[in-house]
C-alpha cells in the first residue's frame, strides 16, 4: 500500500476533468490513502467534500503563502472550525514563496506565523511549502516554536544538513516527482542519505510529474514512481519503502 501525503484532487485539473477515473488509477496501483491539500477558499470547499464523499481521502487545508495577501481574519477562523473535522489531518500548505511576488515577504511571514500559532492551538501538524526561502521558513519555524506539533517539509527541494535541521524540529521530509529528475542532485541526495524513518513520499499533482511522464499532468497513482527511485537509490526493495513510508504517513497523521 501507499499513501499520497500530498495531493490536489480538488484542482480544477480534476475537478472539471475525470476525477473519478483519477482516483480510480490511484486505487488500482495501491495508492490506498490520498491527503488532499486545500490551500484557499475554493480548493478548501472542494477538499472538505473529498472527506465526506470517500473514507480513503483526508485533508490539510490552510492558506497558500502565494496568495497570503488575499487572506484574512476571518479565513482563518473558518479554517480553524472546519479543521476540526476529524478527517483534516494538519494545516497548510502554508510557508514562504519568494519566487512569486504576488504577495509581499512580510505579508507572507505574518499568516505564516499566524499559522503556525493555528497549528499549536488545534495540535495538528503543520505543512511547509517552502520556494527559495529556505532561511527564513527555519528562521519562523524555530521563533514560533513548530517543533511542538511538526509537520512536513513538502516537495522538499534543499539539502541535506537542511532536511536534519528540520528532522531535529519534529519535521518529516517528503520527496515528490523531482527526486526521479535525471538533473536532480539535491532530492537524490536527500533520498539517499536521509534514513527512510523520516520520509514520506507524494506527487503534488498535478503538479511535478516525475519521469517519464514529465511535462504532462500528474495524478496519484505516479507515486509509486517516486517510491521506486527512492529505493533505487537506497537499495532497498520498492515493497519495503511502500512499507515504511506508508507506516511513516499513519502514524505522523494519526490514520487508524
């Protein structure tokens, strides 16, 4: 079995596409558990449905840092009552995008930390979209104290001395489609050298489609190919790292 720990079904990719037959490809390769990531107020409606509709989808919902100038008090506090709903799992994606600029960098910080401080009052971990801000997502993380709840690194693109940085604040390190990148030094690195007790595997779909299918959309059932590189590079067989990501996932979500 495998479980996506980080999905977008509720992307309009899906949504006004072939959802169903989506799913039903993620199933049929053993992708048995999907956490579906709702990051504003349309993908948060839609993930919401998700819960309720299948018992195999769970969710995270938060604010995208990209689009924190469009967030509000009001926002938060519905998140914070829809995520008590037993099926959300954590809050996010939340972090620093500083390769888009749709959003200032201390607008950013502010419902980054609001967050954060939104994650420790509800106990639920917190996941970490992260885009060439590497120092200042440590930097808050620590200030704020995360390391009491955790969370995930997600699509986690840094280094090494980085990856045990976070592992050392409660965090688990999840590769996504770049670590099957031919190019992809870092997410190798990490995949290597990182011990399996600290990853969790994922797609991001639609995004981030791992080889060969790159440039074409993702779904859930492509990561089982990132499962399979991980082990590749580990020496490990495919079947122990399903095991052990899976186990991994379970218990950092708190799935029965």
């Amino acid at each position: 079995m495998f479980i996506d720990t980080h999905v977008h079904l509720n992307a309009d990719q899906y949504w006004d596409e072939d959802l169903q037959e989506v799913i039903d490809r993620a199933l049929a390769a053993k992708v048995e558990r999907m956490v579906v990531i709702g990051f504003d107020e349309v993908t948060i409606k839609r993930a919401m449905q998700l819960i309720e509709t299948y018992d195999f989808i769970y969710a995270v919902i938060g604010w995208h840092p990209v689009d924190a100038i469009d967030c509000t008090d009001d926002y938060l506090a519905w998140i914070e009552e829809l995520a008590k709903h037993p099926k959300v799992v954590g809050i996010g994606e939340t972090g620093l995008d500083y390769y888009w600029d749709k959003s200032p960098k201390d607008v950013q910080q502010y419902w980054f930390r609001k967050q954060i401080q939104l994650a420790k009052k509800l106990d639920l971990p917190i996941i970490i979209h992260n885009r060439e801000a590497t120092g200042d997502v440590v930097q808050i993380l620590k200030e704020e104290d995360a390391q009491a709840v955790g969370g995930i690194m997600h699509s986690y693109s840094g280094s090494v001395e980085t990856a045990r940085e976070c592992i050392n604040m409660n965090f688990m390190i999840s590769l996504g489609g770049p670590v099957t990148f031919k190019n992809a030094r870092q997410p190798k690195e990490v995949a290597t050298e990182i011990e399996l007790e600290y990853l969790l595997i994922e797609t991001d779909a639609p995004y981030l489609t791992p080889h060969p299918y790159r440039g074409k959309r993702n779904e859930p059932a492509h990561v089982v190919l990132v499962a399979e590189e991980i082990a590749r590079l580990k020496e490990l067989p495919v079947e122990e790292i399903a095991r052990v990501t899976t186990a991994n996932a379970l218990k950092f979500f708190k799935i029965s």
